[in-house]
C-alpha cells in the first residue's frame, strides 16, 4: 500500500510530506480548486522532488493532448482523471488513474474504466463513505474522501486498499496543509503497514 498526499501548492508542503513517509504527491490543475497549481508554478521547484516519489497530476475534464503534454514537461508520473472523461478520450503514454464519487453501491462503469487504478473518492470533498464497498473489488483501489489521522486506520482494514490518498482533511484552511496533521496521519498509514 502507498500514501498519496494530494493538493500539494508548495515545495515545502513536498519536502514535509515525502519526509513523513508519502509515496505520492498530488498536484491540482483544476483552476476552481483553492489548491490549484499552475503547470509553470511547480515547473519552477518539481525537480526537487525525490526521484522515487510518484508525482501525480490531477485533471477535471481536460483534452488528452493538454494532459499529455502537461505530464511530459513536469516529468510526472500519472495522471488522475477527475472529470465526466471517457475511456476513448483518455490520455496515452502516461499511467491513468480514474476517480469516481462514492454516494451509494459502487458504480460498475466506473470500475470498467480502463486504468491501473481507480481513485474512490466520497460523495463531496472531504467526506467519507462506507469503505467496506471497496474491499475485495478485483481493481486495484485508492481510497480518499475524508480520511486523517482519527480514520484511516479503520479505513485501511476495512477496505484493503492499493493506496490512500488524503487532501482536504489534513488542512487548517482550504489549500493550506496543517504539518502536524498530515505528519499525524503518515504516521497513522503506517501503523497499520507496519502490524499487517
């Protein structure tokens, strides 16, 4: 299982993530998003990134040459699909990550989409759902939506996820990480790492 720690704005954001034990950094290029980063801001510090660190670029609805050259020129790892996008629109020569909200049973077109994961994210931002629906899916599953350090311990023996990924719920306002938290909650994943 991996940590993935979303909505990074800052390298030092990066640094105290990585250093805490994250596997995977996230970076928003939804521009509505008060944790959105602009493609030519990271550009300017993602180098300092360890290279071992998957760098993921979160999309909503963009064109798969647009997503494809983004991830060429910021060198990263996968892009996260968050949109309405289709699997003939998808993007190609990068790993494909696709989310989906879970607001009842787990929709079986979003689990047919094709790519190396799928993201299940709560009904709204920073909401959980009832993990026991992710455990024993065939596809490999990210869980999100809600998750710090008081739940996702639960939420890692419920579900038996390929990754977690946490964002808003690690911050003390929208688009500003609490350090203490997201350390609490690094420490909290791998806790439950450690005892499996």
């Amino acid at each position: 299982m991996f940590i993935k720690i979303c909505g990074v704005t800052n390298p030092d954001v990066a640094a105290a993530a990585v250093d805490g034990g994250a596997q995977a950094l996230g970076f928003i290029f939804h521009p509505p998003s008060p944790r959105y980063i602009a493609p030519a801001s990271l550009a300017q510090w993602i180098a300092r990134v360890p290279p071992d660190i998957w760098r993921v670029g979160v999309f909503v609805d963009r064109a798969a040459a647009e997503i494809e050259e983004t991830c060429a020129r910021l060198g990263l790892h996968v892009a996260q699909l968050h949109g309405s996008e289709l699997p003939a629109t998808a993007p190609a020569n990068v790993r494909v990550w696709k989310a989906t909200r879970v607001t009842g049973p787990i929709d079986a077109n979003a689990l047919s989409y094709p790519a190396e994961a799928i993201l299940l994210d709560g009904p709204h931002s920073g909401q959980p759902f009832d993990w026991k629906l992710a455990r024993g899916l065939k596809q490999r599953i990210i869980l999100a939506g809600g998750l710090d350090e008081h739940n996702v311990a639960a939420a890692i023996e419920q579900a038996q996820p390929w990754g977690i990924d946490a964002c808003s719920s690690l911050e003390f306002s929208p688009g500003r990480k609490d350090y203490a938290r997201m350390a609490r909650f690094l420490q909290a994943c791998q806790s439950v790492t450690l005892n499996q």
